[in-house]
C-alpha cells in the first residue's frame, strides 16, 4: 500500500479508494457523508480512529494491523462500515448467512449428549 493512499485527500488522486468502498460496502465516503444521521446516533464515525477500532472490535470486525493499531486507511472506510454495520445504508461484506440447522441436531452435540451419558 502507498502511504499516500491513508492522506484523507487521497479519494481525489486515487480513485480506487472510492471503487474498493463501492464494491465494498455499497457507498463511498462521499455518499456516506451524505446521508444524514439516523435519529439516536452516537457520532461514532467522528471520533478517534483507535476509538473507532475498538468499537469495531466489540461489533466483530477486525480494522486492526498486526500490531494492533487502526489501519492507516481506516479514515476511508470507517463511516461506510458503521452506516452499513448498523443497517442505515449501504451492505456488508462476506456477512454470513444465517444459520437453517439446529446446533442442537448437529452430530457434535449428539456426541456430547452420548458422552455425559456414559457413565463407565
């Protein structure tokens, strides 16, 4: 990644930015500033990255590099993710899909049943 890419005027020089958040999340940062905010929002996209971080953390995304810190591009993605992670606009990526089975049919939980049944 181009260090310039995580400048918050870099959308205008590299477009890409832009088409990774559309193909992403639906809109880009643009779009996302356009929309207003739902009644009740907490103003969580404006605060500080490493807030933003650890807000993801608790929602179970990871926007973190190796060494635990923001990503450098997050500043790109952050608003778009919390509008579409919260169902106000946009989708999300690689969202499961929801589960049709019963986890208490599954043969590992049979197993389980079976083993604190024996008593040997």
């Amino acid at each position: 990644m181009k260090p310039a890419f995580a400048d918050p005027e870099a959308r205008r020089e590299f477009p890409e930015i832009d088409q990774l958040a559309r193909d992403t999340f639906g809109l880009t940062a643009d779009e996302a500033a356009q929309i207003p905010d739902p009644e009740g929002w907490d103003g969580i996209d404006i605060k500080s990255m490493r807030d933003q971080a650890d807000q993801f953390e608790r929602e179970g995304w990871d926007v973190t590099d190796d060494k635990r810190r923001p990503l450098r591009i997050l500043g790109h993605f952050s608003h778009p993710l919390w509008l579409a992670l919260r169902g106000v606009a946009g989708t999300l990526p690689f969202a499961p899909e929801p589960d049709a089975t019963d986890p208490a049919l599954t043969s590992l939980a049979a197993e389980a049943k079976a083993f604190q049944r024996d008593k040997r």
